[in-house]
C-alpha cells in the first residue's frame, strides 16, 4: 500500500510543473505578501493543505468506483487503458487538445467554485486561505483528472487515497515556491515549465501499463499481488 503514497507523491512532485503553469497565478495573487514571516508561511501551507485534503477525498470517491472495478476482474485492463491514453495525451497532439477541452469544459461550475474564492481573498486570514485552498482543489484541472485516474486503478479506497494524498502533498515544494518568488515567476518561466509536463504524465502511463501487464516484480505484480 505504501508504494500508492510513494507514487503519489512522485506523481505530485514531477508533474506540478502543470500547477505552476494553470495554479501559479493563484498562488501568486494570494493575500498577505506584507506579512511577517511566521504568518506568511503558515498561510501558504494550510493554502497548499486544503487542496491536499480535497484531492484526498476525491481519491476516496474515485476509489470506491475502482473498487467495483477491481472485484470485477477488470483492473490490469484498466491500468493499461489509461496508461495508454496518458501516453496518447503526452504525444499526440490531437489527444491533447481534447484532453485540454475536457479541463476547460465544467467552465459554469469553474465560476460558481470561483465566486466564493474571491470573498475569501478580499476577507483574507488564515481560516480563509485553508478555505480557499480547499475550493481550490475543487477547480477544473487536467493534472488532477490524471491523478485520479491512476488513483481509479489502485482498487482499494485506501489505497487511491493515499495516492491522492501523496500527489497532494507531491505539490507543495512547486507551489509555495511560486508563492515565494512572488512575480519572479514569470508567465514565459511558467509555459516553459509546462513542456515537462508530457514528459511526466508519458512516464506514469508506461508504469500504469507495465503495472496492467502483471509481468510480476515490484513495477509489474501479478493479479494475485494486486489491491494490497
């Protein structure tokens, strides 16, 4: 189980490229820049923890429907399906463009989400920030649909939270380091980032069908070694 909170992480970490690109304008504009030390930092992490617990519960949800997946015998096929549609998504172009629209799609409940954002930043305070980090996870983003899916593939609920909560947690360094170089973080320094992103997300679809393929080994188990 603990190798779903591992991968999580890794996820989170080398593909938070994606977050500083959609997410770093965000963080970027978050109230109290002027702020002693102490409060800007615990300011920034309980931001940063909130969307960690949102992307944790979205992990049970999809979870229990990878669960239904799994008793059903279909998860190695399902490993493979969307490892081959993260390696579609990396290097084909049209793929990515219809992967692009599906983030864009929800764009009515991206402005409901974003109404009480905008009270929370201009009532600003700690209680606030966690809100808004917590509303934050809440936002239309491809990066965090790839997540889940691979979360969908783990066939325990425990075991898609932990990866959730490891991809949560994976984001931090990206994330509070854009809110702590405040506008060094340029938008050209952000789109150049965001050319890594195929890279990541070409990786974790080669592990998920090495994973589906059940060869045996740590990276491939067998279907007798799965949901544990």
């Amino acid at each position: 189980m603990v190798e779903w909170a591992l991968g999580g992480l890794a996820f989170g970490f080398f593909g938070s490229v994606h977050c500083v690109g959609m997410c770093g304008p965000l963080a970027l504009s978050l109230p109290g820049g002027n702020q002693p030390r102490w409060q800007f930092w615990t300011e920034r992490g309980l931001y940063n923890l909130g969307r960690a617990m949102t992307y944790t519960a979205l992990g049970g949800v999809v979870g229990l429907a990878g669960q239904v997946v799994s008793l059903a015998g279909a998860q190695q096929a399902l490993s493979v399906a969307v490892g081959v549609l993260f390696l579609l998504s990396a290097a084909v172009p049209w793929v990515s463009r219809q992967v692009t629209r599906l983030e864009q799609a929800p764009s009515s409940f991206l402005q409901r989400v974003m109404a009480p954002i905008g009270t929370l930043y201009r009532r600003g305070g700690t209680g606030s920030l966690f809100v808004v980090g917590l509303l934050n996870g809440l936002l239309p983003c491809g990066f965090v649909y790839a997540g889940l899916a691979t979360a969908l593939t783990a066939g325990t609920v425990a075991a898609s939270m932990l990866f959730m909560v490891g991809f949560g947690f994976g984001t931090f360094p990206a994330m509070l380091g854009v809110s702590l170089m405040g506008r060094l973080a340029s938008s050209a320094w952000r789109t150049r980032l965001q050319r890594l992103v195929p890279v990541a997300l070409g990786l974790v679809g080669l592990l998920l069908i090495l994973r589906g393929l059940g060869l045996g080994g740590m990276i491939s188990p067998s279907l007798s070694a799965l949901g544990g």
